[in-house]
C-alpha cells in the first residue's frame, strides 16, 4: 500500500489515500483507494477490540514488566562491564 494526496474542490481539500502499490507500475490492480480515515477508523477499532479489552490488560502489564526488567538487566550488565573496562584504563597519579 502506498499513500496518495490529492486536493479537491475549490477550497482545495487535502484527501490522502492508499492504494496498491502495482497500480501506479503496472496497471495491473483494480483494487479501489482507500480514504486514510476509514482504514485509521478500523486499525483504532481492531486495536480496542483485539488488545485493550479488560482481560488483556493485565497480559500487557506483565509482558510490558518483564520487558522493562530485562532491559534493566542489561543496562546494569553493561555498566559493570564498562565500570571493570574503566577500571582498566584509569592510571593511578
């Protein structure tokens, strides 16, 4: 998919839309453009019904939990790595 501008009437309003990316290169997809606001209206209302529904939360809040605890894993590991490689180069006056 690939996004398309056009200006229309005469105030000039911007309308953006998709469409399929062979239509341009190579005539060959009669597929319709699509209005950004209509496939926007349907990814906000997937996403409400699909991922922020009362029984997903606390999934998420787990899985966002963990995520942030390997990263802080990690960030300590790297510092105590470096703190030792600093120790190393550091010569004593």
């Amino acid at each position: 998919m690939m996004g398309n501008t056009k200006y229309s009437g005469r105030s000039k309003l911007k309308y953006v839309t998709y469409r399929c990316g062979n239509r341009d290169r190579t005539k060959a997809c009669k597929n319709p453009e699509l209005r950004r606001e209509y496939i926007e209206a349907y990814v906000l209302a997937q996403l409400q019904e699909k991922i922020f529904y009362d029984q997903a939360i606390p999934v998420l809040a787990k899985q966002l939990n963990e995520y942030q605890n390997s990263k802080q894993t990690s960030v300590k590991a790297d510092q105590h790595r470096l703190t030792k490689s600093l120790e190393g180069v550091e010569a004593p006056d």
